[in-house]
C-alpha cells in the first residue's frame, strides 16, 4: 500500500479545495456535477455515469501543496477538516512518487485498491463478487501485469457497479498521477497497451460508479497527463511565498482564494 511522507504534518489554509471537493460529493450522482444532466436515469450503467466522467484534478506547480493536501484528505490534522469528517468519505489512495518504482507499477496500484476496497467497512459486497472465479483470476501473479485494464475493470470497476451503493457518496485519492509519463508528447503508442496509472484511470474513467469520485493531483506541466481528465473539475493551486509563524517555529504556503 503506497502511503504519503507527509502523513502526520501539520497542515494550513487551502480551506476552499476542501469546500469544493465537499460540495463535488454531494453533486456526485444527481445529474448537477460539472453541468452534465442525465435525463435517462442510467445511474450504474458502464459508459453511462449518472455524475458525468467528472472528478476533480488538482493541479499546482513543484511545492505547491498537491501532496500534501492529498495526505490532508486521507489523514487530517486541521480540526475543522476532522470536524467536517471528509476523511470518512475516502475509500482508497495511492500515492504515486517519481523515486519509488513500486508505486508506479500499475499492477502494484491495482492489487492495493482492490485490498484497501476489500478491507473498507464503507461498502458491503465487495468481497463476495471478488470470490467470482472469472474475478479472482485476472488478479493471480502475471495476469494482471499482462492485462491491467482488463484487471482494473472486472476486480476494481464492475463488482463496485454490482453492489449496493453506500449510504454516502465516496472517493478515491491519487496524488501525483502524472509520475511516470515521462514519453515524449506526440510519442506512438501500442493501441490498447496501458502503461501508466493516469492511463489506467483515464481510459477507464467511464465505468466508475456514480457514487464514486476520483480525485488526482498532478504537475500543472504536465500538459499530456492534465488532456487526459479534461472532463474533471480543476483545483488550481498558486503558488505562494512562505510565510513565516513564529509562535510554530515553521513554514507554510497560505492561498485563501482559488
């Protein structure tokens, strides 16, 4: 399971990224995220997301605080983002970082997201359609590094669309997505060959339930990555001078406005 190096820290400001992704859950499945409306009522049908293909895509420069408002969501230390309980709301994370190899690997990513849904108390059901053995087959040792999207689609995707949706709407955190698109734009590609986490999720996007919210940050130079969730909602971030405290003895970057 990748975990965060800043889980733990303290945290300050970016009060408004959090009242965003607060009000993005409670839009999720009612046809008003993003201004997409879904007159046919398919809430659960694959390719026909009752919450659009939206998410939300954090985007900063180096330093700017994409990480660590990630780690925030996951493990808060602010009391009034403990107190509003957004923590309660995360189903899974991964954080992707440029000198760890293993969180790059999109089979390692998978198997942490099925294990993270599997042992979760916010969903009930997971764990009987992973026994399916045309399920728990593509997860065995090759197969899913020789097929991931397949992989991501029937052990992550689908059982999620074939169980009862939770009482609340969830989501999914994945911090620097774009470590690892490291090819040359305009650079050729295997059709169908998913090489990267951003792919992964890019191209498969359409089959998340519409409960469900995706949440990624990424490099704001990373042109390539950010075209691939241009459906999702942006949260730039500025970047900021440090601000010194005394009474903390630390350093913060302070952004009050998006």
């Amino acid at each position: 399971m990748s975990q965060s190096l800043l889980q733990g820290k303290r945290f300050f400001c970016r009060e408004w990224v959090f009242h965003k992704l607060h009000h993005c859950l409670q839009e999720k499945n009612s046809g008003k995220l993003f201004g997409i409306s879904n007159p046919s009522g398919n809430a659960g049908v694959p390719g026909k997301n009752a919450g659009g293909i939206g998410g939300i895509l954090i985007v900063g420069g180096p330093g700017s605080g994409k990480t660590a408002l990630c780690t925030e969501l996951v493990w808060p230390t602010c009391p009034q983002l403990i107190q509003r309980g957004l923590h309660r709301q995360a189903l899974a994370y991964h954080f992707c970082k440029a000198q760890d190899a293993d969180t790059l690997c999109v089979s390692n990513f998978i198997r942490s997201i099925v294990s993270q849904i599997r042992n979760s108390n916010l969903v009930h059901g997971y764990e009987e359609k992973l026994r399916e053995p045309a399920v728990h087959s593509v997860l065995q040792a090759g197969e899913c590094e020789r097929n991931p999207g397949e992989a991501f689609k029937r052990c992550v995707l689908l059982p999620l669309l074939g169980i009862k949706p939770p009482s609340q709407n969830l989501f999914i955190v994945v911090d620097s997505v774009d470590e690892g698109c490291n090819y040359a734009e305009g650079e050729q590609r295997q059709a169908g060959l998913t090489r990267t986490i951003a792919e992964l999720l890019a191209s498969h996007h359409e089959f998340f339930p519409p409960w469900l919210l995706l949440v990624c940050s990424s490099r704001k130079q990373s042109k390539m990555v950010t075209k691939m969730f241009t459906g999702s909602r942006r949260a730039m971030l500025k970047q900021t001078p440090y601000i010194v405290f005394p009474f903390l003895n630390s350093k913060s970057t302070n952004q009050l406005d998006p």
